[in-house]
C-alpha cells in the first residue's frame, strides 16, 4: 500500500469541485488519511516547484496558487503515485484526456485543478514538506 501527496489547487475550490474530485478519488478505492485546508506562501512554493523556479510562467504559477487555499491530502491505497497520476490526466492541455480529472475539467496548463506526487521519492518528501513528521 502506497501514499501519495494530493493537494487540490485554488481553482479546484473555487469552483465547487473538490466533492467531484474526492468523489473520483474514493470510487477508485482510494482512501483520504489526512487531510488539511491551507494557504501557501511564496517560499514554500519555491521549495516545491524548485524544478520548474526558473521557467517565465513561474510568477504566474506563484499567483495561481496563492490565490485561496488548497486542500493538502494525504491517499493512501494499492499503487497509489501512478494510480493517482492516471486519475489526474496529463498537465499540458490538450494532452489530458476526457475522463481524466485535468481531461473534464481543466481549460488552461496553468490552472489544472490537482497535484500529485510524481515518484515514490517525492511522495516521501511532499508529505514531510506540508504535513510535518
Ligand atoms: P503537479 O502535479 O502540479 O506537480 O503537476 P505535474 O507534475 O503534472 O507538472 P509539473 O510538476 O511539471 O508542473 C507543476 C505545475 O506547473 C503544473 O501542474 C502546472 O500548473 C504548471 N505548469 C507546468 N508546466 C507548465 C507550462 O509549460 N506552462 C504553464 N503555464 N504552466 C505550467
Ligand atoms: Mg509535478
């Protein structure tokens, strides 16, 4: 059984989906272990994004995510990083399929709704990174 980071971004709030999302989360088999609603500041998200800091969409990125709260979650189940993954879509737009979250959802690259740790490393450091210990 494996845990991933999940956190869905300001617009997912916004915009009433967050019940849909979870929703889509669970029927998969999928369980929520913790979760928390918070505001991100500047620095932490240098320290997340630090792989894509330096890219000119960056500060629009910064905006985005700073513009409400995200629901940080923490989901645990059988393969879990790739199955959440699969759930999310791809993050260009245009790539993310129909039936996938970002696929039905998401109208921009930017503002793509869900976060999702991408390997079992990141996992491990996301989840120290916003839920402590
Ligand atoms: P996350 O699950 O949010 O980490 O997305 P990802 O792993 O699918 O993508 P990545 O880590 O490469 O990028 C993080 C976030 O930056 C994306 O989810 C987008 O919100 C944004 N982003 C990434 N690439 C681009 C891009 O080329 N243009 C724009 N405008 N935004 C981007
Ligand atoms: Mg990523």
């Amino acid at each position: 059984v494996q845990q991933t980071y999940i956190m869905l971004k300001p617009d997912a709030l916004q915009r009433g989906l967050a019940g849909e999302i979870i929703s889509r989360i669970e029927k998969k088999g999928y369980h929520m272990v913790r979760c928390e609603l918070k505001m991100l500041d500047e620095a932490i998200l240098k320290e997340h994004y630090a792989h894509i800091a330096d890219k000119p969409f960056f500060p629009e990125l910064v905006a985005y995510m700073t513009s409400g709260p995200v629901l940080a979650m923490i989901i645990e189940g059988e393969n879990a990083i790739v199955g959440m993954r699969m759930l999310m879509g791809a993050t260009k737009f245009g790539e993310a399929l129909p039936g996938t979250i970002r696929g039905d959802f998401a109208n921009t690259t930017t503002e793509n709704l869900i976060h999702g740790s991408d390997s079992e490393e990141t996992a491990a450091i996301e989840i120290k990174r916003f839920f402590g210990e």
